[in-house]
C-alpha cells in the first residue's frame, strides 16, 4: 500500500475518534502515541488547549531503563505516567488512542494506567 495513503488513512481515523473524545479540566484526554522507538503520552484539557501531564521513554529517569515501543515498555511506561498523572491532581481521563487498534501495546498502555489507579 502507498505510504502516502496509509498516512492518509492514519489521519481520517484520527480525526473520527477526534470527533467523539474531547478531554476537560475535570476530566482530560490521554493521548498515546507509539513511534518505532519510542512512547508518548500526554494529558490534555481540550477546553483550554493546555497539556497538563507529559512523559515520553525520552525522559531521563525512563531513558535509563531502555524503553522500548513494545508491551513491555508500554506497561512501564503507563505506570510511570498515572503516577505522574495522579500527583498532578488527574484521577480520570478520556482514552484517546491516536488512530491506533485498541489491542497489543495500546491495550498495555491503557491497562497499566488503569493499574495506577487512573479512572477511564
């Protein structure tokens, strides 16, 4: 399949989980995105376009543990993140998967934040 249209397709899905899942003060979207190497994830207040919560396997304290964009590095990844999450005041979020299927590290990631005592 052309890259091109693949990307293209990426963007559509995107925007129709957009459309549904729209993140507040109260309650913020976590945004997950899953490059080749690497991990990121951010808590974001939609109403005031302020990202209120950001780790990615680029920090320096997860860069020392080798993270990897697999299961395991998502798991540890998500855990990291509710505990960076709830000492910020975020106790429930809206699940925005990036276009992605919720299965394999998606599902991981969201399960290790569910974990760390966030509430979807």
């Amino acid at each position: 399949m052309n890259t091109i249209l693949k990307a293209k397709l990426l963007q559509r899905r995107r925007w129709r989980i957009r459309k549904k899942v729209a993140g507040t003060s109260a309650r913020p979207r976590l945004c997950v995105t899953f490059s080749t190497k690497h991990i990121y994830a951010q808590a974001i207040d939609d109403d005031a376009a302020v990202t209120l919560v950001f780790l990615s396997s680029l920090d320096p304290e997860l860069r020392k543990q080798k993270l990897r964009a697999n299961l395991a590095g998502a798991k540890a990844l998500a855990t990291a993140f509710a505990a960076k999450a709830k000492s910020a005041g975020v106790t429930t979020i809206v699940f925005d998967r990036s276009g992605a299927r919720y299965h394999g590290k998606v599902k991981a990631f969201a399960d290790g934040v569910r974990e760390g005592g966030i509430v979807f």
